[in-house]
C-alpha cells in the first residue's frame, strides 16, 4: 500500500483540520497553526519551489534552527517532489559543510539568517547550486540568495495560474521508494556518510514507534534536539504529525547559548507531554535540578538525597521490579515524598511531562534511575539513522534499568557472530535488524552500502542481547577491543563508569589493540584538581603540584582496581594500566566530537599515536611522566 510523508500529511490535514499542528514563539508568546493553515503554507511554498524550477528528484539542503519554517519548508520540497539534506547548525568549518552540500549535488539551499554567513563563506566552491532560499529577511542579498517572502509570492501567482489538482499531483505522485531525506551520519570511525531514507522508511517507522509508545491528539511536545536528528525527525515531529499533536520548537536566539538558555523557559510555557532527549541534555537537566535544590541550604540537600534513596530503593530495577516483596512497605514514604518535593521539581518542566524518551549514546543507569525516582521516567531507547532510526524503546508499558526496551514492531532482530553466524538468546554479538525502516542505502556508496545490508538486513555494526523479550546494547560491536591473547571487550560501560565515579577525568577512552595491557586516553578536569590541591598546599603551576594531580587521576582509577570499592565491577585486565593526560578537549571544533556529542574514536587514537605508543615504553608506563606533566 502507497504511504508517503504526503499521504501522512494530506491524512492528518482531513482527520484534524482544526487541531494545532505547530507552536512557535516570535515575540513574547507562542503562537498556534493549525494543521489547515499549516497546510496552506505548505502548498504556497511548494508552489513557489516548482515555480523557481525545482524538479522531481532534485536535493535541497536545510540548515536551521527547529522552527515552523523547518517544517513547512521540508514538506514543502515533498511536495514539489525533491529530496531534503538536513544539516546540523552545529556544523561550524566550512569542509564539513562543503562535503555534505558537494556530496548530495545539492541545487537549492534553505537556510535561516543566523547561519547564512556559512553557506556565503562557501557559495562559491558549489558549482551546481542555483538558489539560496534565505527565511530571515536581510537588508542586502548576494548573488543567488532570495528571500522566502519572495518564493512565497511566486507560490501564491503559480496557485493563481494553474489547479490545485495540477499542484497535488506532484507530491501524490510520490512513491513508497521514493527519497525523502539523504541524513549525513556524523560517524565515529570514518567520513560522513549520506543515508538515503525513502518515505517508506519514515512512515514504516512512525507506526513501529506507535506500537511502543501511546499519544493521541491532545499530547504537546517541544523539540529541544535539534531537527536534522533522525530521532527528533520521526519521534518529535512526524509521530505527532500523524496522531493529529501539537509540536513545538525552542524560541530561536540570536546565538546558540541564547537558545539553549530559552529550553527552561519554553518548556515551562509549553507544558509539554513528551520531550526527546539524549544523555548530554540529561545530564544538564540533573546538574540544574541539584543546584536549584542546593541554592535552598544544606538541610533541603540532605531531605531530596534521602528521599531519592527511599525511591531507590522502592523502584530497583524499574517496571515489575518497583515495589516487590518487602520494598513494598516504603509506599507511604514515595508518596509523601513525591508530593513535598518531587511534584515542585516537575514543575520545572511544565507540571504536565509524563516521561522523557532518551535516544543517542547509552543511557547510564544512575540518571534513568534518578528521573524515575522524581516521577519523571527518562526510558533508553535505541535505534540509528540507517534504520530511520527507531529500533527498540523502554516505555510505560515495560521497561527495565540498564535495558535498551521492547523492539518495534513490526521488526526482525537476530544477533550475529563476527561471522554473520546468529547466536542464541542471551549471547552478545552484533545486532542485525530487517523491516521497512531499514535505508535505502549510502549516497553514492555502493561499497558501504554492500558492507552494511546483506540480504535485507542491516548489520548496524552495535553489539547487544536479547533477554526475555528486551534488548541490551552494549556499545559498538567494531569498537571492540582486543587484548594479547585474543580476548574481546566492549570498553564503552568501562568508560562511562570510569568518567562518572572520577571527579578529574572529564572524557576518556580505553585502547588494547592485541596489546600487553589496556591504556587510556584522557583529559583531565582541571577545576576540579586545582580544588583539591588547594587542600593540599598545591597548585598545577609546580612539578609537585603536577605529580599530585597525576596521582589524584591514579587514586580514582584505582577504586576500579582490587582493593578498591568498585573493583567488582570489571576485570581488573580491563582497566587501564596507565594513562596519557591530554591537553586539549574532545570537541566538535577540532573534529574529535560528532554533533551528537559521540567521541570520533579513530580520529583520537590517530591524533595521539604517539602518546599510545609511548605508554608501552617503561617510562610512559609510569603515569608521573614527562608528557603527562607537560599536558597538565
């Protein structure tokens, strides 16, 4: 049966005509559209795109802020028959940019004023692009560059001209295997590559998502994750499209902190059912929580920490495990607690949040343990932009701690050997997936394509479990180190529990490349080793200073290490034997980081091969050695 992005939308349009489809603040209050009006500004621009010659099959690019122009100008080009190439405004240097928009023979570009001046910097290295698609109006245009309000107008005089059956039969004509989006993945381990989703793949999964989660017509949501995100895409946007919701968009400041400071502010106004998060922004929420509960004295601190350990211990695991046997007697207390304090938390988030959906990197447990407690459930999910990318998710119907959730259906999953072989329940290997929402394929990619979908199915490249119906992804299934004597580790959980229990390790990575022993890459949390040299008469200006703070970062690590009070949680061979303090941080801006804040993992250990190498020499073994005094 034919379901595009199209049908979804003309089928929304006709059960909701009246039901508000977008919220967008501009002055002091957000302001409604309706899926009729939407619908309307929907076909002016599409028919300003086929009036400006945009054709059946072209690509366009969209770089922007989350705003209603972001979302009519995709259905837009649906409409109009082309393809969109969604762009992350985190990309700041002009070869990340310029590769994508080369790569996708991009023709049309729509982009927001606040990130013209990157594609200006650019224009003139694309040698096929015909117009620049501007939604702020400027006070002067470059070569090239049209103001929206003006492919608006075109819109308007082409609907004037010709039917609107002439107008529909574009963007009806569209296939189920017709492209709808090229996503460009921000890899951990090579050059970007263009996944080519079909309208099939969105629609298969915004009903896959469905059968894990339940909204209907009355739900709000506000998208925080940035729309390029495969995750916001399906999830925030065209899920609540299809159910008839409401989606809201952060207020847009005139620069990136403006807008993240604008998130509290708008979800408070927005009161939304359902937000989308990812661990970044979740650990941000938790950190502002404790200072606002701080900011009121000791004695609240040490109410909300012992209330948090009742619920601890009152919920477990989550899901069937919250209140079992004896637990069951702490009800009273979770239900005073929640009412004294918890509820005036959930305030902060509107006061009408049922639960959080958290995608991207893993979720450590701690944080999923610590919203459930508040009454605000943040559940894992996990999925990839190669399968559009909803895979499995926790939710209020089942979930577990330390689970990636019940699979969508409906789904195939086997879990493979490094041989393709499938293994059976309850043993890891790499998680294999075949159903409608797997891609297309790689953008002029046949050899990545062949790599990665063999016989329908997608080998996703993560490594996982499955366990009495749920799924446990465990970190990357090619990531895997490898010790001397062949031995095959995940060194994702490591390192995350690593960073979480040391105070002076602010990111990390463990290497065993069939070495003698594991090694780690880090860098250090300066503010917090000044502190605690102050304690000591010390400072990182000295060569003493310098020796105590390697032996602080040592001292953390050991409490992995037998003796130590979290040596239960790994085999000691695991953990690193010594350590290369790094001097700089892992950012996107010197390309470490991928814009959904995942370290490049080979693009580190590339940069420093030389600090690797030294740790297997006798004196880099010694953590208080040159080099790591040098970087501190």
């Amino acid at each position: 049966m034919k379901k595009t992005l199209v049908d979804l939308f003309e089928g929304s349009v006709k059960q909701y005509p009246d039901n508000t489809f977008l919220l967008e603040k501009i002055n002091d209050k957000f302001e409604p559209a309706t899926y009729t009006d939407v619908q309307r500004q929907v076909y002016t621009l599409g028919a300003g795109l086929i009036a400006l010659g945009v054709k059946k099959g072209d690509n366009m690019a969209l770089l922007s802020e989350g705003r209603n122009a972001w979302i009519i100008g995709e259905l837009a080009m649906f409409y109009a028959g082309a393809t969109n190439v969604p762009l992350s405004i985190k990309l700041e240097e002009a070869n990340d940019l310029l590769f994508r928009l080369q790569h996708a023979d991009v023709k049309y570009i729509m982009v927001s004023g606040n990130q013209l001046k990157k594609i200006r910097a650019i224009t003139g290295q694309l040698l096929l692009l015909e117009k620049i698609i501007v939604f702020d109006e400027q006070t002067a245009y470059e070569e090239k560059e049209v103001f929206i309000g003006e492919i608006k107008q075109m819109g308007d005089k082409w609907l004037k001209e010709h039917s609107l059956e002439e107008f529909l039969s574009l963007g009806l004509s569209l296939q189920n295997d017709d492209y709808a989006t090229i996503t460009y993945t921000s890899g951990t381990t090579a050059d970007p590559k263009g996944v080519i989703l079909t309208h099939r793949n969105y629609t298969a999964n915004v009903e896959q998502a469905l059968s894990c989660v339940d909204i209907d017509e009355t739900w709000r949501t506000l998208i925080i994750l940035p729309l390029d995100h495969c995750f916001a895409h399906v999830v925030g946007f065209y899920i609540f499209m299809y159910k008839g919701a409401s989606v809201a968009t952060v207020q847009v400041g005139r620069t990136g902190i403006e807008t993240l400071k604008n998130i509290p502010v708008n979800i408070k106004e927005v009161k939304p059912y359902l937000i989308l998060s990812v661990p970044a922004l979740a650990k941000n929420f938790k950190k502002s929580i404790e200072q606002g509960i701080q900011a009121q004295g000791k004695t609240a601190v040490r109410l909300f920490n012992y209330a948090l350990n009742i619920a601890y211990r009152y919920n477990g695991d989550g899901g069937d495990d919250k209140g079992r046997g004896p637990r069951a007697m702490l009800k009273p207390f979770v239900s005073l607690f929640d009412k004294l304090l918890f509820s005036k938390v959930r305030q902060n988030f509107g006061g009408e949040l049922k639960f959080f959906i958290g995608g991207g990197a893993l979720l450590d447990k701690d944080l999923q343990k610590f919203y459930y407690a508040i009454g605000l459930p943040m559940y894992q999910g996990y999925g990839l932009s190669e399968a559009t990318p909803v895979i499995s998710t926790n939710g209020p119907h089942r979930h577990l701690f330390g689970s990636s959730g019940v699979l969508v259906q409906p789904l195939d999953l086997k879990i493979c050997d490094a041989d393709g072989k499938q293994l059976p329940e309850g043993e890891k290997g790499e998680i294999v997936i075949r159903g409608e929402n797997v891609m297309a394929g790689y953008w002029k990619n046949p050899v990545s394509t062949a790599e990665t979908i063999k016989d329908g199915w997608l080998y996703t490249g993560d490594m996982g479990y499955m366990k009495d119906g749920l799924l446990f992804v465990l970190g990357r299934f090619k990531s895997l180190l490898i010790s001397s004597d062949g031995e095959k580790y995940s060194p994702e959980g490591i390192e995350e529990a690593l960073m979480e229990h040391s105070s002076a390790i602010d990111q990390l990575l463990l290497y065993n490349n069939q070495s003698p022993y594991t090694v780690a890459l880090l860098v250090p949390n300066k503010e917090q080793l000044k502190k605690q040299l102050v304690h000591r008469q010390l400072d990182l200006t000295t060569e003493k200073g310098k020796e105590e703070a390697v032996s602080i970062i040592q001292s953390q690590i050991n409490r992995f290490k037998k003796g130590g009070d979290l040596s239960t949680l790994f085999p000691e061979r695991w953990l690193p034997t010594t350590f290369a303090v790094l001097p700089e941080p892992w950012t996107e801006q010197n390309g470490l980081v991928n814009s959904t804040m995942k370290v490049i993992r080979g693009k580190v250990e590339t940069l420093y091969a030389d600090r690797i190498k030294y740790l297997f020499t006798p004196e880099g073994k010694n953590p208080v050695n040159n080099e790591n005094m040098k970087s501190l």
